[in-house]
C-alpha cells in the first residue's frame, strides 16, 4: 500500500496578493504555524516580483496582466481567495490557471489543505503539459518515420511491418522514442542499412542461444 | 462576586463515557476548587450537558448553550469527530473549546485551547521507545473515523521511514465487538506489535479477545507480542480489566508521575470523591484547565476568548501535567509524553525524566531522516552497541 507522506511546506516562501486586512493577517498566522514566510502586497503591487513558492491572490480584485507571465503560465502554484462568486470572477480566476482556493472570510483552517491540494494540481498539471509536449512533439515526427520505414523497406527488400517492428526494437534497445531514432537514421542510406544488419546479427545470436 | 457560566459537554453515557465521565469529574473538581477559594471574586456555575455520543445532540446542545445561556467558554467533546462538527459553531460565535483529550493533529482553531496531545507528542515518542525494543512490523487496528485513520496513517509513515512495514491495518465501527478473524490474522501475520487506536468499548473487548486467545497462543501474551496504545488511560484501565495487563501506553499524565502537583491532585480528588480515585490525563487536563480559566478571567477580569488566550501564553501554571504557558503559536500546550506499560491495573511511568514537548500539530518539523537514525541508534543500544551478533 502506497504511504501518503505528510505534505511539508516548512522553508517555503508565499506572496499574498491582497489588501491588508485581519483575513490576510490570520492568513499569515497560518502560514507561519506551517513553517512559510510570508508577505502581503497590494493587489497592484506587480514591481520586484519577488521568487516565492506559492502566491494567494485576491480574485475579487484580481486583474489581467498582473503576474510576470502570461495568463494560465504560472510557474509557481496560485491559490486563489474567493469571496464573490460571480462568473465573471470565477471565470477570471480559471484563466489565471489557480490550483485551488480559499473561501473568504479567511479564517484559519482551510489553509493547509488549499495548499496541499494546490501543490499536487500543480505538479499534476505540470507532468501532464510535459507529457502533451512530449506527444506533440513526437507526432510532428511521424513523416520522417514513415520516409525512414519506406527507406529501410527498400535497402533491405522487407514489408512495411517487418521495417517497422525493427526500427521499433532497435529504438527499445537503445531506450529512445522510435522517432528520435528515425531522425538519426533518415535519409542516411548507409548507416541505416549497417543499423539493420547489425539488429538481424543481434536476433541470429539470440537465436543461437534459445 | 463575578458569575462564569460554562458549558460541560461530555458524554457520560455511550461507547466513550468513562472519558466523557473522568473528564467531567475533574471539571467539576476544578469548579469546586474555584468557587470555595475566597481569594478569587468568581464563582463558576456549569451547564453540564451530555450528548451521550451523538453527533446531532452535540451540535444542538452548543447551538443552544452559545445562543441562550450566556456561555462563551465550553468544556468537552471526546471524539475528533463531535470536535469538528462543533467548531464552526463554536468559531461563529467566537466563543471558546477547551479540547481535553489526545486527538490527530492537523488542527489550529483561534477558538479552541489544546490541552490534549498531537501526534509529536503522543505516537511519535511512542514509537521511539517501541521500535527499537521490539521491530517495527505492525499490524494496526482502529475505529473508523478520523482518529484511527489519521494516527495509524502517521504510525506507517514513522514506519516507513525506519524501513519498517505495516503487515495488516483494520477499522471497525465505534460498536464492534466481534474480532476473532482479527486474532486469527495476527496470528497468520505475525507483527512485532499491534497499534491499537480502538475506542472506547471496541477497544475493550478486542483486548480482552486477544488476552483469551493468548491463552492458547502463547505467541500472543503481552510478553511476546506487546499492543500499544496513544489513548488509554487510568479512566479505561478497569472496564479493560486483566487483559489491559502488560500494555503499553502514553499520555501527558499518568497517576504515576513522580510530582508534587500530582499527589495535591490524587489527595484533593479523594477527599472530594469520598475516597481515592482513579485519576487520568482527560481529569487532571479538565481540573487545571478551569483553574487556568478561573485565574485568567479574574486577572483580566474579562471573559472574553482573546484576553484569556493572552493570559494563558503569557503566565505559566503549575499542574500536574507540568509547568505549563499556552503557545500562541498553535494554541496547544507543550506536554509532557510519558510512556507507561499496565501493571496490575494501573499504568506505571517507564521514565520520569522524559522532557516537555512543543506541540507541533503539523508535523512540521518532524524530519523523517532524523526519526530513522534516532530508530537505529536505538536498536544499537539494545543489542548492547554490537554491531555483529554471534549466532551459534
């Protein structure tokens, strides 16, 4: 069974981006009793952006272009401090990318979980970008693995499938994308060829040892 | 003369009430203690109220004290679950919760006071004394609600970290009183120990079952196979019976503790009681905490939540739970956490000289590194600081 280890923000530093008020100031108490250092601007505060962990923003208030980053590019989790719940803001608070939030009046529980649960949708969110970056760019790759295949299809005199199932085993054994190994090999007549001889020694070994 | 009113919220009835009963007791001491004393212009008149484990009456009986009796400052609740349920009250009406009992953590209200343990102070050093005296292969039983969800989740994560293992975790309802199939998977699995975080009545009778299975099975004597437990206290001890013998436990107060305070207690509470009684952390917490109140109310001389708390961080108390300030920080008290293993019926201190410990209900500074080295060296003590064993 999978342990869930006890989330830790000790050493961590936030901004909350609000005007100063008693629910900003519990907030703080809070985040202190977490072990974070934290620090209130106002809302239009957006000069010497400072580098912290996390922010909490004020979404009642919030406005377009007030983080150095283009809106839903947050490069640090931001949690949003929800009091109107008009679309309008809800809508602003989306586009912002937040990973979780805290209903106003701020009181002192809801704190720890916000940020629990906005360091996982975070990080959650962050593999999956990579993960659609790393598919994107793999399909901008399929035409040179289709002219690589048809090359190795016609030095070698071999079907479509028999090229592939090559290339594809090559690329396991050299633990590479089948079309990082294409766009080593494509339109290099020779190399390929010499690539595929030394795949078929490889099998006729194995073979020998079965 | 000043009237306090407060409200008593115990269940002296259901799975739970000899807590529920020994905490009021020493409420009710408290209270005695304050209104006979001249030198203090208060006198305390208690709402008691028992809800007699239900979470519905909980609620309601705070809803109605806080609007309609002039109370700002309740006494009570046993479980984390009747605790949670009455906090936003409790917090809507900026009143106050005195929280007796060990609990979860993970927790820090402005309107509560923490006079019980959290996990640093209560399974934490428990598991320091345990793991390396008998291993670290568990098998964890609890009563499903939060308490036993959360307490055995952090007993695996200490486990984990001193490359321990959890060989079986179980919940059962607070009524359950059935646990052969238990026995019969601890003997199958064999665990070094058992974390028990039963409560109540459960709790009962799965040690009386295990201490009659263990008539058969010797494997299972408390000799062999040690149960542990971080909410047992004296108030529990007789409704145990003899299958509490040998048990270990831990708490910020144990009838045993070598002290001055606690003898005034044990004496003051038998010449109240008629005889002597026994007394658990819950009482001893319930007692200083209305004299805490009591004194801050008259120095202040204001009810008022705030000022209180800012009393009770700014002053030290002599208790029977030691020389105690409130830590504005969390709202909780530093605790003493005593272990103690069942003895005839009463648990006996293993280390009087065990230090206070700061509360730190986020586990924030816990550091899962150092908890493993301090396992090791531990285990290297007592296998007498050999590194090689001979094995014949």
């Amino acid at each position: 069974m999978k342990t869930n280890i006890t989330p830790n923000f000790r050493g961590w530093n936030a901004l909350i981006l609000h005007r100063k008020h008693v629910g900003e100031c519990k907030l703080a108490q809070q985040l202190s009793r977490l072990g974070i250092k934290s620090e209130c601007r106002g809302i239009n505060a957006v000069m010497n952006f400072p580098q912290v962990d996390v922010i909490f923003v004020d979404v009642d208030e919030g406005i377009d272009e007030m983080f150095p980053w283009l809106a839903g590019d947050a490069t640090i989790p931001l949690i949003g401090l929800l009091g109107s719940e008009a679309p309008g803001r809800l809508a602003w608070a989306l586009s912002q990318g937040i990973s979780s939030h805290i209903l106003k009046p701020i009181s002192h529980s809801g704190v720890f979980s916000a940020l629990t649960i906005a360091q996982h949708n975070y990080q959650y969110r962050l593999n999956n970008l990579q993960e659609i970056a790393n598919l994107q760019q793999r399909i901008k790759l399929r035409p040179v693995v289709l002219r690589c295949i048809l090359q190795l299809m016609d030095l070698a005199n071999i079907d479509d499938s028999r090229a592939f199932m090559a290339m594809r085993a090559i690329a396991m054994q050299k633990r590479i994308s089948i079309e990082e190994l294409c766009v080593s090999y494509v339109d290099d007549s020779a190399s390929l060829m010499q690539l595929y001889q030394s795949h078929l020694r490889g099998d006729l070994y194995s073979r020998v040892l079965k | 003369m000043t009237t306090l009113n407060i409200g008593l919220l115990f269940s002296t009835t259901g799975t739970y009430q000899a807590i529920g009963k020994d905490a009021l007791n020493g409420v009710l001491l408290g209270i005695n203690q304050v209104n006979h004393n001249a030198s203090l212009a208060l006198q305390i008149e208690p709402h008691i109220q028992n809800p007699g484990g239900s979470i519905e009456q909980y609620l309601a009986m705070t809803d109605a004290m806080l609007k309609h009796s002039n109370i700002q400052h309740i006494f009570g609740t046993i479980t984390s679950i009747a605790r949670k349920e009455v906090l936003p009250i409790v917090e809507k009406h900026d009143a106050m919760l005195w929280y007796l009992c060990p609990y979860e953590g993970f927790e820090c209200s402005e309107n509560v006071i923490y006079y019980g343990a959290c996990p640093n102070q209560h399974i934490v050093p428990l598991f320091e004394y345990v793991l390396p005296k008998y291993g670290n292969k568990a098998h964890l039983i609890g009563t499903n609600y939060i308490w036993g969800w959360e307490t055995n989740r952090i007993a695996r994560e200490l486990l984990m970290a001193c490359g321990g293992e959890v060989l079986s975790e179980k919940y059962y309802a607070f009524e359950e009183f059935e646990f052969s199939r238990q026995i019969s998977e601890i003997l199958e699995k064999k665990p070094d120990f058992i974390l028990n975080n039963l409560v109540g009545s459960s709790s009962y009778a799965f040690l009386q079952t295990l201490a009659k299975a263990a008539l058969q099975y010797p494997e299972l004597s408390r000799g062999k196979l040690p149960v542990l437990s971080c909410n047992v206290t004296e108030c529990e001890i007789d409704k145990i019976g003899q299958a509490a013998q040998g048990m270990y436990t831990t708490a910020s107060y144990f009838q045993d503790v070598d002290s001055k305070e606690n003898q005034q207690l044990q004496d003051l509470a038998a010449s109240y009681f008629g005889n002597p009684i026994k007394i658990s952390s819950e009482f001893a917490a319930g007692y200083s905490s209305v004299l805490m109140l009591a004194e801050a109310v008259c120095e202040e001389r204001s009810s008022e939540p705030e000022m209180v708390k800012e009393y009770l961080a700014n002053h030290s108390f002599n208790t029977a739970l030691g020389q105690l300030t409130l830590d504005p920080k969390t709202n909780h008290f530093p605790l003493t956490p005593y272990i103690a293993r069942v003895d005839q019926g009463q648990p006996l201190v293993i280390d009087q000289n065990v230090k206070q410990v700061i509360a730190d209900p986020y586990l924030v500074n816990f550091n899962a590194h150092e908890f493993a080295v301090k396992i090791a060296h531990g285990r290297r003590k007592m296998l007498g600081n050999s590194f090689l064993k001979v094995i014949k």
